[in-house]
C-alpha cells in the first residue's frame, strides 16, 4: 500500500518511521510519503495561506499548491483521496477494513482554519473525522488512520495479535498479564498457567463480555 500525506509541517510525521510502521516501511510493506504542500507553491514567496474572503479570524489554505499537489501525485484519479476534518464520519474499525483495500491513499491534511471549500470539491473523495474535538491541523489526524491501516497490511504484524484484539469482534479485549506470577500482592489468574488451553479461551470470552458490558454497553447493543 502507498500512501501520500500532504502537509504544511512535514517534521510532524516523524513517529511514523519509529517502531512497527518503521519496519514495514524498510522492508517494503508499506510505503509512507510525506509531502510537503510548500514544494508546489507558485507564489514567489512560497506563501500557502491567505485570508479568508468574508473576514473573520485565521488563515484559509490555498487552493493552488494542493490542487497541483495531488495532480501531480495522482493524474488517473485512481487514489482514495481523504480529507482528514471536524465534519467528516467518524473513524471506525469498519472503515479501517474498507480502506486497507485501497492500492493508494491521498491524505490531505489542513491546517490553520483549513483548506478553500473548491479543493474539497474538487480534489477529495471522502471526509474522515478521529472523534468530536477539535485540533490545530489534521497531521494527528492522518497519523492515527496510517497507523490503523497499516496494522492490517499483509506483512506488518503477525496476523495472530489481530484476531482476538479489542473490536474484532464487536468485544473490546480480555486482560492481559505478563511475569511475575505475584506483582505487589496481585496474583495472575490460576486459569491462565494452568495450561489448559480450551479453559483459556473460555475465560477470555468471559472477560471480553463482563468488560464490554461495564465499559461499552453501547457495543453489545449493535
Ligand atoms: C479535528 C479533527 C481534524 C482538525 C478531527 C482543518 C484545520 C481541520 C484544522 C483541522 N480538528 N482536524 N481532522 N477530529 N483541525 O478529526
């Protein structure tokens, strides 16, 4: 999978070389492109912002430098082309799986008071929102949906930790323990080093269901 970022602040997506998405991009499983939006400017100052028409606070981004941007990255149109924002769907697991399917991702991320409305008419398929609140720029944004993505990339993790993790299905995740046996006083459940594998999985379920129904009744009603 090839996925572009286009930014104003590309020293941002550092984190995403670190750890499991910094491997799979070394071996090849994963294709991160950051690109800064600045590099298309026409404007013989480099500037990528103005005010906006109307008044009020803030900056709008210009249209011009993103627009050649993603022409330039995507002439075919045949990327999924995402505008990370305060009024787009929420993410879910479920738009997780849709998106890992895609060959190649635009991601647009605004910053200031985001990007000319004509670019988003334009240029993007699809809004994608990370939860109700608001934040300076969509550079998060976009690095929380690379990362669930990416997870489900062929290659990038051992595919056992995905099938029993949190949402998989529809339970949020059973507890885990490691060593010592007895962690100031609080002892590992017996089940879990009786070796006893089928009594294993039933304790997990067991748990996977007493903790969604306290933390997110919400979950077991869909
Ligand atoms: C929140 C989210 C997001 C922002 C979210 C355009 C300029 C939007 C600033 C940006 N805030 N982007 N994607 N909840 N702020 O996903």
């Amino acid at each position: 999978m090839k996925i572009d970022i286009l930014t104003l602040f590309p020293e941002m997506f550092a984190p995403l070389r670190e750890s499991i998405l910094g491997r799979a991009q070394k071996q090849g499983k994963l294709k991160i492109n950051i690109v800064n939006i600045r590099d298309y400017t026409l404007d013989k100052h480099l500037k990528c912002d103005d005010y906006p028409f109307g008044g009020g606070a803030g900056m709008v981004m210009l249209p011009q430098p993103i627009g050649d941007a993603i022409d330039a990255l995507d002439p075919e149109h045949k990327a999924r082309r995402i505008y990370l924002s305060p009024k787009g769907e929420t993410l879910v697991q479920q738009k997780v799986f849709e998106l890992v399917e895609c060959e190649h991702l635009i991601l647009l991320c605004g910053h200031y008071e985001g990007v000319d409305q004509r670019i988003i008419d334009l240029f993007i398929d699809e809004e994608i929102s990370i939860g109700d609140y608001v934040l300076t720029g969509g550079e998060l944004p976009a690095m929380v949906l690379v990362d669930c993505v990416a997870r489900y990339v062929d290659g990038v993790l051992n595919t056992s930790s995905l099938v029993d993790e949190s949402f998989s299905d529809g339970l949020l995740e059973y507890p885990q323990y490691t060593r010592p046996q007895v962690y100031r006083g609080l002892e590992v459940p017996e089940v879990l080093r009786s070796g006893n594998h089928a009594a294993v999985d039933k304790w997990r379920r067991e748990q996977a269901e007493i903790i969604t129904a306290k933390k997110r009744p919400d979950l077991l009603k869909r």
